[in-house]
C-alpha cells in the first residue's frame, strides 16, 4: 500500500504543535502507512518538538497580519510571500495528500499554497475563539475540526466536525518518583509548576520572579521560563528553572500539586486530562480570554485577569489554595470533566480516514 503523506503545520508556540504530533504518535503507535513532514518556523518550539518525535522538519520565513495598523503588518507582508513561496516549493518536492493545521500565522502560506496544489486541508481549532490565522484558513479548508460546541458558530456547518482537543498520549504516562528525582523536589513538600507556553511568559517569569523567595517557604517551584528570558532568578535549593521541556514535560506533571499557567488551549486540555488544579491567567487582548471565560463558567481552576494580579493577591490565592486541598481536588475533578478522552481517535479518524489494516 502506497503510504499517505500528511503535511503537518504550525508553530511559534507549543500549543499549535502538539495536537498535531499527538496525531503523529497516535498512527505510528499502530503502524500504519503514513509519513509525516513538517513545517514551521525557524525561531519557535516546534523545530525542538518536532525532532523530538522524529518528524522532518523544515522551516519558512514567517509574518504576522494583524487586526490594527501597526507598521509591522508592512515589514511582515513580505515575509508572508516568502513563506508561500517556500511552503510551495516543498509541497512540490513533497506531494502530501493532506495538509493539517492547528493553526499559527506560518500555517497561512503553507495552506494557501497546499490549496493550490490540490491538496486535502484540514484546520484544528483549538481555542473557543479562532484566531485571525484560523480565520484566514478556514475558506481554504475541506473540514475544520473543533474543541468546543460553542465554536461552531464561527464556521461553515457544512465543514465543521466537533472532535475535541487531543492530548500526546505520554503525557498521561508520567511518573510523580521520576519527576521528582528528575528536578531534585522534596517529596514532601508541595510543588508548583509554572507554565508560561511554548516561548514563556514574561509577566508569568516577572510575577514568579517578585514572589518565589516567599513561596518556597511552603512550596517547591518547577518555572518553565521560556528560552533567553531575563529576570530576577532564586537561587534555592526549592525553585528550579528550566527553559523547555520536551520528554520531562509529563513527568514535571505528575510531580505538581498546582499549576500556573497561561490559558492557552493546549495547556488546558493536558491540565484536564489530568485533572490538575490550576491558576490561570490569560493573556490579554487574545483568544485565551474566551479559554479563561470556559474555565470561570465551569468552576475549572482558578482564573485571574493579568490586569488585578498583584503579587500580594498572588501569594495570598496560593496560600488559600495550599491550605485548603479540598478546594483543589475540587478544581482538578472540574476541569478533568471538560476532557474529552476519545478527542484524539476522533481527530486521527477524520486526518487518516477509516482506520487502516
């Protein structure tokens, strides 16, 4: 049997990247004839992701439109050009059958020319709310995919199929004794993990910076800065800084007793599949709000607006949730009811086709 060639496309943040290398697992898991390509870009996580699955990755020059005027939307449109023109030629070389996205701008080009080649196109929509690359994408699209009931209205009824938000299937596998040993955590002590996406956060790194020589007076810290991000560091023994993780990610999981994270759709649903209590914050003016609105709505975590966390309103809700672990059972239990288990079968169903012998 001739192999499928599936396209994948994303990139910038960890959260357009790991729906699709979960669909990447999930089909070589079973063996079946598919071959994965990759396209990205040259700056973000997904190159760091994408190796670390053994998937080809190439990357294209990538820009940015946006909503308002800003004079970068003229430096970005050549960029965007660019892209199209490089996503074309490896399309060429490549010949994939089907192009899947769970978006980002770098998606764009690569769609567009993917389109004109004749090429099946699929768009995961993620966050309750597309995005302006979705959004740009979505006319191009033969089916687009959705995390969320409330999201359909945004698309076409004809292409738009609910399937849920996949997850990578290790990240159900960690182990809290790996984890700890891992990062050298007291086994005793509570753990925080600080979640600031694919690239960091720096209000995330900031808040954390300002707090941590009073929170590892009850906690220990696991920070995930982001690569080359600056600012005031702790050095103790109970607050550990990484930049990235990539295999260590669903062990530093398991070790955590709390979250905080931004409200991106893909933390949120590996925080659902398992059922962690979390604080989240999301980044203003984006998609994320609309996230953060579902998880207030449900009782799901904790959410606070950038705008009102000081760090005294910071130290004073972790230590409200540290002294009441009922309260985060009962999150954790919330936001696990918003995972859908079969999401990532019913994603590979709709990218593959019938399940292949």
């Amino acid at each position: 049997m001739k192999p499928q060639k599936i396209l994948l496309t994303g990139g910038g943040t960890a959260g357009s990247v790991t729906p699709l290398l979960a669909v990447v697992q999930y089909v070589r898991e079973r063996q079946w004839p598919v071959e994965f390509f990759f396209i990205g870009t040259a700056e973000g996580p997904e190159r760091r992701l994408a190796q670390a699955a053994n998937v080809q990755f190439h990357a294209i020059p990538s820009g940015k439109l946006r909503r308002y005027w800003s004079w970068q939307n003229l430096r970005d449109v050549p960029k965007i050009l660019q892209g199209f023109h490089a996503a074309r030629q490896l399309i060429r070389q490549w010949r994939p059958d089907t192009i899947l996205t769970a978006g980002s701008f770098v998606s764009v080009p690569v769609v567009w020319a993917g389109r004109m080649a004749g090429c099946r196109i699929i768009v995961h929509q993620e966050d309750v709310r597309p995005g302006l690359a979705n959004r740009l994408m979505a006319p191009m699209a033969n089916i687009v995919t959705i995390s969320f009931e409330r999201s359909a209205r945004s698309f076409s009824s004809k292409k738009a199929r609910l399937t849920g938000n996949p997850v990578r299937p290790e990240i159900l596998q960690g182990s809290r004794t790996i984890g700890q040993e891992f990062f050298g955590l007291e086994s005793q002590t509570l753990t925080m993990l600080v979640l600031g996406g694919g690239t960091g956060s720096d209000f995330l790194n900031r808040l954390v910076g300002a707090t941590a020589y009073k929170l590892v007076r009850e906690w220990q810290i696991i920070h995930v800065t982001g690569v080359e991000r600056d600012f005031p560091e702790l050095h103790d023994p109970r607050y550990h800084r990484v930049d990235f993780l990539t295999w260590e990610m669903p062990h530093a999981l398991a070790a955590a007793d709390l979250i905080l994270s931004r409200a991106g759709l893909g933390a949120i649903t590996e925080l659902s599949a398992l059922g962690k209590p979390a604080v989240f914050v999301a980044m203003p003016g984006t998609h994320q709000e609309e996230n953060a609105q579902l998880i207030a709505d449900t009782q799901a975590g904790r959410v606070i607006s950038q705008d009102e966390l000081t760090a005294n309103r910071f130290l004073a809700l972790v230590d409200d949730l540290r002294r009441h672990p009922e309260e985060r059972k009962h999150l954790g239990d919330n936001l696990f009811r918003l995972f859908r288990p079969d999401a990532l079968a019913q994603l590979v169903s709709v990218v593959v086709g019938q399940p292949m012998v």
